[in-house]
C-alpha cells in the first residue's frame, strides 16, 4: 500500500506539464485563478454572480471540472463568456493535461483572465499543479470553522480563502473568527473575503480582490521582464 | 498521466485486505458501517447525536478518520463508547489496512456495530473498500441537489442517502424531490433518510435504520452459515 512512488510519478510528470502551462500563461499575460472547495461550497455560483457583474467586454473564460454531468457549465455559459467543461469520469481532480488539452482552441491572447473551477474536493485537487497564478480556497459557513486545521494543505497553498454563504450564519453554528484564526494557523499570510451570492454581501470586495490580483500578475510579469 | 495500471494495483491490494477484513467480520457477527461525505455534511454530529442516544450497554465503537487532528474523535469520546481516530497524513480516504491497524487491539467478539467514519471526500473514498456490511453517504441540503449526479460512484455504492442539515431547508433553495429523484437515478434502490441533528427530526428513523440494518447483516450471516 506504498502509494509514494507510483503518485511520484504521475505529480512530477504533472509538474512538467504545469510548468509549460505556466510559461505560456506568462507569454500571453494571463492570470489563471484555480478555484477549489468541497462539494457543494458554493463554487459555481460565485462564478455565476462573478460573469453577471462583468460588462461583456470583460475577457474572461472559464474551465469547471466534474466527475460527471455538464451541469457547471451549462449554468456558466448564460453569461455570454467562454465556458468549457471539463469531464474527469471517475479522478478525482484536475490535473495540468486536462488544462492543456481544452485550452488548445482557445486564443491566450484575448483572455485577460480564466478561472478554472476545480472538481469540489478539499484534498485532492491541492496536490494538482495546473499552472495558475494562484489559488482560492471556498469554504462555506455551514461546513465548521475546523476544516482549514482538518485539510491543512489546500489551505496552505492558497492565497485567499472566500467564505461563503453567509446569509446562513444566523442558522448555523460557525464561529468566523475562529474559522480565520484557523486558516491563519495553517497559511499566515491568508487574506479573506467573505460573501453571500444569495444577498450580494461581500461581492464587491470578492471582485476588488480579483482586480487587484490581475494587476499583481501583471506587476509581477513585468519586473521578471523587467 | 496514464493513472489506471499504477492504481490497479493499490486497488487490488485494498481488496484482498478488505476481503479478509469483511471474513474477519463475518466470524465475529459485526456489522460495520462506513460513512462517506464531502467536508463539512454533518457526518460527526450525526454520530454525536447516534452514540447520545445509545443506552451504555450498547456494544458499539468508531473509528473516524481525517488528514489530520484529532477533532472528531475527542468529540465522539465524550459519549464513553470505544472511539479511534485515524489520521491519514495527506491521504484522501481510508483504506483497509488503515482499519486493519486501528482494530488490531479490540475484542471484535465484545462489539455488535462497528461505524466507520471517513475522510471528508465525495470521490476517493469511494474506491476502497474496507469490508464493510454497507456504506452510507450523506448529503446535507445546503450542496445541491445535482450532487448524486456529478458524483455518481458513491451514490450508487451507498445503501442509505441521509440528507442531513434539513433545519435549513427553508433558507437554502434546495429540492428534496429533486435530489431523491438524482440519487435513484443513480442507485435505484437507493433508501433516503432525512435528519436535522439540531432539532432532531429524522433522528428516530435513522436509528431504526441502523436496527433494521444490524438484523438484516446477522440473518444473512445466519442464511450463508445455514
């Protein structure tokens, strides 16, 4: 049941490919933005009100995975931007080739920013370099304040942690500063957003965090050149 | 990236200890439950307010498994029924030989039900057995009712959907025809319990699930020695 060697190989093969995914995201200067979460943590509806805040000119896309159904993206897709499915049928995550393989028709250069949503699961997909500029961990209010102590490394590797469904908290017993003191005991550096898509609460600093790390993409490319 | 011959053999691994695990438990009359969900469905607590309503004598114990911390298991211990955590390290679900080690120095002949509470992850635990008489998968009202469908493994594994959380249904927009409707769509056989731990509706069915389940294991026991 030594599993170590045999993952060993298929991360480092994923790290390659992660790497080129990267460099050519550098190339075009796109920020890609690797969303993660449990099942159900409220991913695919940030990204709903996400699209609908955006003025059509915006250009985004987006990647969503599932094991099955093309449920995400036929939600997505009503907003008039990119939107592909992606479709793992049994694995667990997404991994740097499935990124590769459904952006190949797609032109980098007209995309100022792609999120990928990733399969909803707090393990797994952290272990999965896709070669995104960051990554941002949901975590809703109906699932415990302990999670970031219970799955330390998605919240390690995280910038932000958005919490979401906060129009449930008078229902619920969550503690959010505890749920903060928490992902800060894993990942000190951790900003936070916390949102409700049911009332709106929360989404402007959502997509004022999203503006500004495009610009610190965009810095950052610009001092590597630099 | 070709995954399947590397975990073909994991797999296989897993199933030759889980087979001699679920003769183990055969030997010694003991029905064992494993419980699957994503992170954050309610799987601790419904087994808090379980073992709460357990009279001493009953004969039960738990094993509950996590990537790391002992949370779960200091809350179940409170209730003064045997209780072990398991801590995978990284690991995104249990496997037989986790259960094989964790069991080692009980009297299965001194207990009558032995629950299983796994990792926190709707996919991968659904891959490894662990001997188990039937694996339960919960699914608490605020994920969605297109859950089954986007994961569709463990839905048709699992005998029992217990949907939990349901206090919150009247502010979530959630569809329990729907997602019954999902569940059978996937596992047509699919038996469905609703409970709120918090106001403890569904408590008295879930209970008389388990007595039910508990007989039903000893007269097929009894029809296989027959």
């Amino acid at each position: 049941m030594n599993r170590v060697p045999l993952e060993g190989k298929v991360l480092s093969e994923n790290a390659r490919v992660a790497a080129e995914l990267r460099e050519r995201f550098r190339e075009h200067r796109l920020p890609v933005l690797n969303i993660i979460s449990s099942p159900g943590s409220g991913k695919t509806t940030l990204l709903e009100k996400t699209l609908e805040s955006f003025s059509p000119s915006e250009r985004v896309a987006v990647l969503t995975g599932d094991l099955q159904t093309e449920n995400d993206a036929n939600r997505l897709k009503r907003y008039g931007f990119p939107v592909k499915q992606i479709t793992t049928g049994g694995t667990c995550h997404l991994d740097a080739r499935m990124i590769e393989k459904h952006i190949a028709d797609w032109d980098l250069e007209k995309l100022d920013l792609l999120i990928i949503e990733n399969v909803g699961n707090l393990v797994c997909p952290s272990s999965y370099d896709l070669g995104e500029a960051a990554k941002i961990v949901l975590l809703s209010v109906t699932e415990g304040e302990d999670k970031p102590l219970k799955y330390p490394s998605i919240f390690f590797k995280s910038e932000l942690m958005v919490l979401t469904k906060t129009d449930l908290l008078p229902y619920v017993p969550f503690d959010v500063p505890a749920a903060i003191e928490n992902a800060r005991r894993v990942h000190a550096e951790m900003e936070v957003v916390k949102v409700s898509c049911l009332t709106g609460n929360g989404m402007h600093e959502w997509l004022t965090w999203l503006e500004r790390r495009k610009h610190a993409f965009l810095a950052e490319l610009a001092h590597l050149v630099g």
